[in-house]
C-alpha cells in the first residue's frame, strides 16, 4: 500500500494499484502549498461528509479524472447535482465494490452527514474515520475491519483531541495510526508528538506515523 498526505484530512493511497483519493481540501485551504495539478489522477474520490474542508475539490478533481465519487448518500446527491456522473452511494453499514476494492460506510459523530470510510484490497485495510468524537463502537470498526493504517483526527473543538484519539486508536487496534485534521487552522492547533506520547502511555505496540505534507510512506503486506 502507498499513502501520500495532502494535508488536512486529505490522503491519496493506493491499494492493489486503485488510487483512491479521500477528503481533498487544496484551493481554499490556507495551510497547504499543495496545487491541483500535483494531485495524480485517481480512479475513486471518496468524501466523508458534505463540510467545505472535507468535500474541498472533490467533484473537480472526480470529474478531471474520470473517477467514481463515493460517499454517503446525501454527499453523493450533491456531487450529482454539480454533475458527476460516475457515483456510488452508501449509508452507514453498507459496502461497494469499485475497480475490486471493498468500501464500507461506518459511522462518525459530527455534522454535515458524516460516516468514516474503510477500504479494502489484498494489500490491506485503511480505515479513514473522517471527523468524529470518541464513541466507543469504534472497537466494533477495529473488530469487523481489522484495518491495517488508520487516520484518525486529533485537532480538537470540532473533533476528537490527542487524548480522545489515543483512546479511539486503542479501541480500533490497527497496526499503525495516522494523525490528522491539526494544525490547518489556529482554533485546531496541536501537537502531533503529544498524540503520540499519550497513545505509547497506554501501553499499546500500535505504531504512530507523523506525516509532512505532500509526504508518501509506502507500507508492505505482512
């Protein structure tokens, strides 16, 4: 598997060479020296719910690319209307299967018709949780998933904290986590080591990866 972070809450991964792109927020975020046209064509554009900083250039770049948008229903509705025509729409606890890869709908707790999304392939499982507080269902997600990386919010006020997410990585149980979703703005300013420490405190060998921006990590099969 291969993951390159965009920043934010954005990821590109690709699994089983399908390159999956979640969550892409460029042109309107701040923080980012990230260009579209940096961005690789991608086969699926996932979005985990309809706010600005998550919906960002999907439907632009689903349609540069030709990709199939994927979301919960009410996001896909949308990317309809703005005329996107290559769409799978889920609801929570559903599942689709495009270009061979499993994407399931789990649930967040936000606003703005959130779900976390879990894809699926022979080089493994990724689960985005989208933005989401701490709920404790989410040991049911690391028990049906068993997910391989997941990318988990840690920037506070409109989502889990460091403190949170280190309780949310213990209940998933993946062998490695992602912070995101810190730092694009002031009012969600953090530290990523701190998440880090706070998750090692509690006595658990799953491994944190900090990524830059624009950063890609490769990750092998075991």
């Amino acid at each position: 598997m291969r993951i390159r972070y965009l920043g934010h809450a954005g990821f590109q991964v690709v699994i089983d060479e399908v390159k999956i792109l979640v969550d892409p927020f460029i042109t309107r975020n701040p923080s980012t020296k990230l260009r579209l046209d940096e961005i690789d064509k991608s086969d699926i554009v996932a979005v985990t719910h309809n706010h600005f900083d998550h919906f960002g250039d999907s439907i632009e770049l689903a349609k540069r690319d030709s990709a199939c948008f994927v979301g919960i229903y009410d996001t896909v509705e949308i990317a309809e209307s703005n005329g996107v025509e290559n769409t799978e729409a889920m609801n929570i606890g559903g599942t689709c299967v495009v270009r061979g890869i499993k994407v399931s709908c789990v649930p967040a707790i936000h606003t703005g018709n959130p779900c976390g999304l879990v894809f699926s392939g022979h080089e493994g499982t990724i689960y985005h949780a989208g933005d989401t507080g701490l709920f404790s269902d989410m040991r049911l997600i690391g028990e049906l998933f068993k997910p391989d990386v997941a990318m988990l919010p840690i920037g506070g006020k409109f989502t889990m904290g460091s403190q949170e997410a280190a309780i949310a990585a213990e209940l998933v149980r993946p062998k490695a986590v992602i912070p995101m979703h810190y730092n694009t703005f002031e009012s969600i300013r953090q530290d990523p080591t701190l998440f880090a420490e706070l998750l090692r405190s509690r006595r658990t060998d799953i491994k944190v990866i900090i990524m830059r921006e624009g950063e890609t990590i490769e990750l092998g099969v075991e």
